[in-house]
C-alpha cells in the first residue's frame, strides 16, 4: 500500500487480524472470526467501491451493491482456492452485484455486454469526446474541482469504457487483472481503456493525469458505515458450508 492509499484509509483500533496477509483473514474468517471480516472489509472497501461507482454512477447505489458483495463474499469464502488474489476475486463479485442492480434499474433498456469482441458491443465512436455539463468552470480551477470534473467525465463514459477506467486508471489494476475480473480478453481490455482515455482527455485536457489519482475518494465515514451494515446482516445469513458462527468450537483440517 502507498502512502496515498494511506492518507485516505479511514483509521481504525488495531486488531490482532490487522497485520494478516489476505489468504490468512480468509481462513480466520471461515472460522467465523468477524474481527478478521471487518479488517478484510477495511482493507478493501474502497476497491469494491469503486468498481461499483464505476458501474452505477450512484453513490448510495454503489454503498448497497459493496454490502451485498461483502455478504456473498461471507458466505462464499469458504470455497475460495486462491486461483486468483483475494481483492480479484471480491472486486469481481462486487462488479457481478453492481451489474445486477444495473440490470434491475435498467429493466426495458438494452444492457452492454461485459464480453465478447472488443468493439463489436460498443457503441459508434464519432471521435467527439463525452459531452460536460454546459456550467463546467475552467479546467485551471482548484484540484478539488478537477477531481469533480474528472468523476463527472468518467460517468458520462460508455458503460463498459467506464468500469475498465476505474478499474486500470484509478485502482491501478493491472490488464491480467481487470480482465480477470470484468471476464474479457485482455485485448478488450487494452482497447477499451485507450478509447476511454482518449475521450476524457479531450474533454479535461491537461488537467486529466493531475486529478486521476484522487478521483472518487472513499471517506472513513463511508467505510465505517459499509462495515457496521454489513456486520449488521451477518446473523440473518443462512449459515454457510464451511464457515463457522462466532462461539463454535474452531474445525479442524
């Protein structure tokens, strides 16, 4: 982690699980150790977030789609082998619970396809780039500004240009990653975040590389509240193959 993502990681009472790698919460967590939970969930909040901001373009819609990710991750854990890294794995089931709120928001309109060629489901480019809102103050603004400009640029992307700039632009993931996660080529991949590029420095100019870092930042009070509601749900979930309750004796290999 670096010392950016440090700066904006809400702060938090050590725990014992709090140094742990992730394979080690994993296990501790499929032993029913919610201490272990809430630091997987800590640690990764933002990623999750972010996946699903990139997706629904609502903040209060991205916080539900995380919580239901957290959830399903709860009780899927156990059948986690580690194929991929653990933040793979849990930012692809957030996109997967993101895509479903889409779908049910989107009920009567046509869905972009997250697979197949890498242009054939995407719409026709007139090399214009995505349109601003016609209010938008001068691009030599405050940093803060830009970071207001950039996040609105990047929600008025196409849909699956979009999820791809979160993922590569401002999660840092890498091409294996991101198509591991959204389940696409990795020419896909590469493709749609040069056109995604394209567009938004047209529409931000120089102004695009300052403000990316900093695009949709993840406050301690949003983080905390993800974590209180999904900790909240834990006792309503059925129990799951493998994961033990808080109390049980721990299970033995």
């Amino acid at each position: 982690m670096n010392a950016r993502d440090d700066a904006m990681q809400p702060a938090s009472a050590p725990t014992p699980a709090s140094g742990l790698p992730d394979a080690a919460l994993a296990a501790r967590i499929v032993q029913g150790d919610r201490d272990a939970f809430t630091v997987l969930m800590r640690r990764h909040n933002r990623t999750l977030y972010r996946a699903a901001r990139g997706i629904l373009r609502n903040d209060a819609d991205a916080e539900d789609a995380v919580q239901d990710a957290w959830l399903h991750a709860y009780t899927a854990i156990g059948d986690f082998r580690g194929d991929a890294k653990l933040s793979t794995w849990l930012t692809r089931i957030a996109v997967n619970a993101a895509l479903q709120r889409l779908r049910k928001r989107k009920r009567t309109a046509e869905i972009i396809r997250m697979d197949g060629d890498a242009d054939m489901d995407l719409p026709a480019d007139d090399g214009t780039p995505p349109a601003m809102a016609p209010d938008r103050p001068d691009l030599a603004a405050m940093r803060s500004e830009t970071r207001r400009l950039l996040e609105q640029a990047v929600d008025l992307l196409p849909e699956a240009f979009r999820i791809v700039f979160v993922l590569r632009a401002v999660e840092e993931m890498s091409v294996e990653e991101t198509a591991v996660v959204l389940g696409v080529p990795e020419a896909t991949v590469r493709s749609r975040f040069f056109r995604a590029r394209g567009q938004l420095r047209e529409s931000l100019a120089r102004e695009i590389d300052l403000a990316v870092e900093h695009a949709y930042g993840f406050a301690g009070a949003r983080c905390d509240r993800i974590v209180a509601r999904v900790l909240a749900r834990l006792d309503d979930l059925p129990v799951a193959r493998g994961v033990a309750r808080p109390g049980d004796p721990p299970q033995e290999n």
